[in-house]
C-alpha cells in the first residue's frame, strides 16, 4: 500500500497573471481553501500518510501556510526548486525523501475528485507494475500529454502534440503511482525541445524501454487549474455547492 506522495507546486504560474505576482500559484483559492490543500487533504483521505511538496516561486509562503502538515492529517517535507530547469528535475529533488519507496505523483494544480486517488492506489495495489497513470477524456490532448494504450497498458505518450494530430482523446491526468524505476530514467533524461527536464517525457522513456507502464480512467471532476478563468469557474461551483470533490 502506497503512503507518501510528491507533489510538484515550483511552477510560477505566468498564465495567471498578476494573481501569481505576490503568491505562489499553489495558494490561489478554492471554495475559500488554497488548491494546494485540496490535493493535501484528498491524499491524505485515502491514506497517504507523508508527502513531499516541491516549492519554487515565493515557496516560503507554501511553507508558511503549511508548515509540517500536521493540520491536515499528515506529515510534509519540502524541497526547493531555485532554478525552472523542468519538472523531471523537481521531482529528482524529492528523491532522498521518497527513497526507495513507490509514491503517489500529482501537480499541485490538479484538482480531482478524491475517488479518483481510491481508484489510481486500487489498481496499482491489485496491479503490480511500474507506474500507474490517471487518464481523463478530453476533445483534443494537445494542452497535456496524448496517451495511446491497448487495454490498460500505455504503449505510447506524446507531451503536449500538436493540436488537431492525435488520434487518442486520453489525456495524462498529471496523478500518478510511480515506482523507485522512475529514478534512474529522469536521471539520464535529456532536455526537451524547450530546453527544459520534463516528467511526462520520462514517463514516455519508460513506455519506450518497455517499462509496464498502466492506466487507469479518471471519473467524476478534473481540472488543471492552468488559467484564470478556470480558477473562477471552479469557485463558481463552489459558490453553487456543486464542487464535488468526493
């Protein structure tokens, strides 16, 4: 049984605009609770019992507000991310917390509902593999990564392809199960065509070596909190009562 996560929250958050000038974008509220401590309290919901949180820009805030996270019923470590060299690099800065222990992997941007946490550790405790990732249907995966698969095995994963070429509509949830097997590949992963170290790449180099690499479908609420008008749409249904994170 999985009990720690990893949660990536280093990004600056440009698309936000000026709502991430003076905070971090892992801070910017939800129904009246920062995102950041939506995912928490959903981790902490199915039995994660420890998490490392990986801070970048204005992190001291994150750290702040959260301190050892025993207000949210576990306990957190922090890492931080002083240079944006990418999140394969992130994650790499968690590993001598994480050791050599399977984890939980989400973006502290990823707001889902919590029995989507319940299915991912379900299947991976009743599924033996090296990795595990949520998918959720999408029109186009071209804002995310593509996943192409054969029943639940993913046979390919394409970051961010262009818009209008894929022939799949699962898109990388950005929450998954990862074991100790993703160390060694995210450290040998070269730079992306934007110059930056990117997990999703290293997941792809996993399917491309012939790592057992799975998926799982996401139901219910998914959203990348990418923009604002999404941070406003949610806090529309939370204002309405029909933010079902359960």
């Amino acid at each position: 049984m999985i009990e720690q996560a990893l949660i990536l929250a280093a990004g600056k958050g440009t698309r936000m605009g000026p709502l991430t000038a003076q905070r971090p974008k892992a801070l910017l509220e939800i129904g009246g609770a920062p995102m950041l401590e939506h995912v928490v309290r959903g981790l902490a919901d199915v039995g994660i019992r420890r998490t490392v949180v990986v801070t970048g820009h204005l992190g001291e805030q994150i750290e702040r507000r959260f301190e050892d996270g025993a207000a949210l019923g576990l306990r957190i470590a922090y890492c931080r991310q002083e240079h944006r060299n990418g999140t394969a690099k992130a994650a790499l800065l968690a590993r001598q917390h994480l050791g050599a222990e399977s984890f939980v992997m989400s973006f502290a941007d990823i707001l889902c509902a919590r029995s989507n946490y319940r299915r991912l550790l379900a299947y991976f405790d009743a599924h033996p593999c090296d990795a595990v990732l949520g998918l959720n249907p999408v029109d186009d995966p071209w804002q995310g990564a593509a996943v192409y698969r054969e029943g639940d095995r993913v046979t390919r994963l394409i970051e961010k392809p262009p818009r209008g070429t894929s022939s799949t509509r699962w898109n990388n949830a950005g929450v998954m199960a990862l074991t100790p097997q993703v160390w060694p590949v995210l450290e040998a992963l070269p730079p992306s065509a934007r110059g930056e170290y990117e997990l999703p790449q290293g997941i792809a180099r996993m399917v491309e070596m012939g790592c057992d690499v799975r998926a799982v479908e996401f139901e219910g609420l998914w959203s990348d909190v990418g923009r604002p008008e999404e941070l406003e749409h949610l806090n529309r249904l939370a204002r309405e009562g029909a933010l079902d994170l359960s």
